[in-house]
C-alpha cells in the first residue's frame, strides 16, 4: 500500500496542532519548494514538526498520539502572546518558564 502524498502546507491543514511557527525542520534555503511544493508522507511531516518550534493546544496529546519517532528529548514551544519560551519533556511535562533561550523565540515570531 502507498503512502499518501501531501505538501506541508496540506499536512498542516489536515492537523492544525500543534501549529508551526518556526520550521526549522524544513529547508529554509528553499522554503517555498520545501512547505508549498514537495511531497512527503504524513509521517515525514511529523518528523519535521518535532525539529521544528510550534504552538500546541495540548503538548501531551501530541506527545502521546504522535506520527513521528519518538527521539527528541525536549520540545521548544513558543508562547504567541508572551513571546516566552515554553520547554517541555519528551513525555509532554513541563519543565520551565521562562527559558533563559527566550530571545530563540522572540526572534522566530
């Protein structure tokens, strides 16, 4: 059986959450081939979610339900109306507010 096909900005329709706000896990060089234009497998996606900063409705779903592999050991969640940066564990608990890598955040909204 194939895996189905979609570009990023398609994946990101089908799952709102968590939203991607700084995607380091795409190629910034070529950021508009990379979101808009090449097609990847769901799984693929996630993967790039997970090296990416992103806003979550709840970071614990994600971490408990996720596509992806389970091998980032801390998420960086940026805050959208503090600017704050958020650090969570592999498992969804959190760990820290603010971090003192606040300005990463800062800079990436």
């Amino acid at each position: 059986m194939d895996k189905e096909l979609l570009t990023s900005h398609q994946w990101q329709l089908i799952h709102p959450d968590p939203l991607v706000m700084d995607p380091d896990g795409w190629d910034r060089k070529n950021y508009q081939y990379s979101w808009h234009e090449e097609l990847i497998t769901e799984e693929e996606y996630f993967n790039r979610v997970m090296s990416s900063t992103c806003t979550f409705k709840n970071i614990k779903e994600f971490v408990e339900n996720s596509k992806a592999e389970a091998t980032k050991k801390y998420y960086r969640v940026c805050n959208k109306e503090t600017l704050q940066g958020l650090w969570y564990d592999y498992k969804g608990n959190f760990t820290g507010l603010p971090h003192p890598l606040q300005f990463l955040c800062e800079q990436s909204t």
